[in-house]
C-alpha cells in the first residue's frame, strides 16, 4: 500500500481522500468528484474492483434486487460515512456501489 500511496500522489499528483491502511481513495485535485480506490489484494475474496458513487445508493440497491443482480455485501451504512453494497457484474467483476452519507 506504501508503494500505492506514493504512485498515486507523488507521479499521478492525486489528493488522499481517505487511507485506512488496507483501503485508500485518491481524489483529482482538479476535479473532487474524480476519484480511484485501490484496495490490499486478499486472495479468493470478494473485495470490489471498482467503485461507483451513485445519488441514490437505496433506489439502485432495490432496481439491483428487482433485476436479480447477485449482491455479495449487503447495502451497509458503514461508520466512515458510506453507504453501500456489493454487486457482481455479468463478467463476474464485483462493484461497490455507494453514496455518500449526508451529514445532518
């Protein structure tokens, strides 16, 4: 993650949004909404390889569920402030599909 962390900011000049350790989000300094997470490899599991911030993350999640679409993390309000779910794409790719948690 050490060697993430530097790639991104230090060649591709990207802004730390969020860095858990095993998780970490870069942001376009230029554009916020323009964003990449990168995540520890975990052999066999069913971590995302991409995410997807959406407006309405429970509209999407129902449409997912009306459609059949296999979910693998249920829809979680999570306590960094997402809320989100896991889903699978027809290639087999797994899609953390979230937004954000507006503050009240």
């Amino acid at each position: 993650m050490d060697e993430s962390r530097k790639f991104y900011t230090e060649f591709l000049g990207f802004d730390i949004g969020m860095d858990m350790g095993w998780i970490i989000t870069f942001v376009s300094p230029q554009n916020p909404t323009a964003q990449l997470t990168v995540l520890k490899a975990q052999p066999l599991s069913q971590a995302p390889a991409i995410s997807i911030e959406v407006i309405d993350v429970d509209s999407v999640h129902a449409k997912a569920v009306e459609q059949g679409i296999k979910i693998v993390y249920p829809l979680t309000s999570e306590p960094w402030g997402v809320r989100r779910f896991f889903a699978v794409d027809p290639n087999g790719v797994v899609l953390n599909v979230l937004s954000h948690i507006k503050k009240s």
